[in-house]
C-alpha cells in the first residue's frame, strides 16, 4: 500500500502531529532509535510512544528491524516522501525569513582542516562570489547538518545520510614526522620495524568520536606514548618539542621549522574529503559557490595535499 496515495495524514477522528511525523523522519534518516532519540533530545521510550501513536493514527506498521539497525517498511515509503518535502519546505521557509538575502555560510569540519588549510585558502573564494562571508566552524564531532549546526559539513567520509548531498572533492596525506632534537637523542628510524623502539605523540584515544582519524593504528600496533591530547596542533606543538614521533596530515605540518619527516617512502596514510550540504539547500546561489570553491582548492593543492610539495598554490 502507497500510505501517501491511499492514506491522509489523519484518522481516527484526529489529525497527525508534526511532531510525531518528525520523529518518524529522524528514526529513517538515522537508522536507530536511539540516535534519533539522541538527535531530538528525547527519551528512547518517547520516540517510541511517539512511533507507535503514529501507527495506530494511520493503521500502518512504519517501521522493522533487522541486524543492521530499524529499517521504514515498504508500504510507508511513500508516506517517507511525503514527510520529507513537507521537512524540505519548511527548512527552506525557515532560511528565507532567517536568512533573506545573507551571504553568511557556516563551513564546519575538524580543526586540522579548518585552521590548517581552508582558513589559507580563503583569498581564493572571491573567484567565485567576493560578497560571501564564512563562519569557519572547528570542530572533532561528526556536525549535523539536519539541525543547522552549519550550512557545509567537511569531513574525512562520506556521512550518507538521508537529507544530504555529500561529493568527494579531494583527498590528503599523512606523514611521520618529529624533531631534530628528538632524532639526537633517540635515533633515526630506518624502517618500519624500528617505530617500536620509538615513543609517540597522538590523539586521547576515548576522546575520539571520528574513527577516520585513529590513522596512527594504520601504521603501528599499541604505540607507546609520551604526550596524547585531542588537538592536533598541540599534538605538533609537542612533537616539536622533541617528546615524540607524529602522525600528521600536510597541511597541518608542512613548511614548520624544526620538523624532519621520517620513513616516508614506507609510511603514508590517505584519507578522502567530503563535502556536505542539506539537499533542499544545494540550489542556493552561496552554497553553489562554496562548494564549487572548495572544489577548485581541493583540485588546485592537490600536490601540496599529498606531500609532493611543500606549500598551497597561490593561484
């Protein structure tokens, strides 16, 4: 059955409640009822009463589950549809009247990226609209974009979501490095074997909630650390002062005085970037030109980006 085709949105003498068609909306885009219970700032159990409300107003079982998480029935597809337009139009009545004509787009991605190489890169976005200004947004959690946390969402995988336009526009490297003070004191490793011998400086483990920067696993089993913290400069800042090996991305070490890369004909991890929007918010004219904006620098540095060179192109 086609619940938008053969189904109102009202029944049993009572209409259905934005609220509830929300919460049906959030536990599709998410996959889980605890992450859109999360997502809403509900209780697990309201989401669920929530739910069920919802079915036994139209007379349809919403939704099921299977190992991977809770999956929208095929018979409420349509209903599905039929939400998310009504979400899309009232987002975009939501822009015009906050927004109106505002230039202002909020870019959030994780503080490498965003102090290391989008806030260089700035000059080059009035190629494409010189009017624009940019909310640069650090920050080490997966944004959602669902509620407005930002306009552009950046990140090191595609998040897939239901709701988003995510493109992959480029890709980076990651690279040992450490200080000549520490190669003086402990030795230069020679190959891959050697960094057991070696202590490190990365990231607090239970502090990270993106998995795509657990790169240093990639290159050494239960490494012995000296300094962890969960900024990545500071994690640069240390290593610079000789308490240890770093793993870190080009943009984030490249042209720093003091820093000798190490092992890079053996040692090299790549992540992808992507980039992400709402769906309903693609068509406006400063999220066209942002994206199209990072596209070009992510295309235009991609030397730079794997190491090849030391510097972002000017141009």
């Amino acid at each position: 059955m086609n619940v938008t085709a053969n189904k109102p949105l009202h029944g049993a003498g009572a209409a259905a409640k934005w609220d509830d068609l929300k919460v049906f909306l959030e536990v599709a885009r998410h996959g889980s009822v605890h992450a859109a219970a999360r997502h809403l700032r509900l209780d697990h159990s309201t989401v669920c009463r929530r739910i069920g409300r919802l079915e036994a107003l139209l007379a349809v079982k919403l939704l099921d589950r299977n190992r991977k998480g809770v999956f929208v029935r095929p018979e409420a597809q349509g209903l599905l549809q039929h939400i998310e337009q009504m979400d899309r139009h009232a987002s975009s009545l939501d822009e015009m009247i906050a927004q109106g004509e505002s230039k202002v787009v909020r870019i959030a991605t994780m503080e490498g990226l965003a102090s290391g190489y989008i806030a260089r890169c700035m000059p080059a976005l009035a190629r494409f609209d010189p009017a624009i200004k940019i909310e640069l947004v650090s920050n080490p959690q997966v944004v959602d974009l669902n509620r407005k946390e930002a306009d552009v969402f950046l990140s090191f995988f595609n998040p897939a979501m239901r709701g988003l336009r995510s493109t992959l526009v480029g890709n980076f490297s990651l690279f040992l490095y450490c200080s000549k003070d520490y190669l003086k004191r402990h030795g230069r490793p020679r190959r891959r074997s050697d960094l057991a011998e070696h202590v490190f400086v990365g990231y607090v483990d239970d502090l990270l909630a993106i998995d795509a920067v657990r790169w240093l696993d990639e290159v050494i089993m239960a490494p012995r650390f000296s300094f962890q913290s969960n900024s990545v400069f500071a994690q640069r800042n240390a290593a610079l002062q000789g308490m240890g090996i770093v793993l870190l991305p080009t943009f984030v070490a490249s042209g720093v005085d003091g820093f000798e890369r190490i092992l890079d004909d053996e040692v090299s991890i790549h992540r992808e970037v992507w980039v992400s929007a709402r769906t309903e918010h693609s068509h406006l004219a400063r999220i066209k030109a942002v994206m199209a904006f990072l596209k070009y620098i992510f295309a235009r540095d991609v030397d730079f980006l794997r190491g090849k060179i030391d510097n972002i192109s000017n141009g």
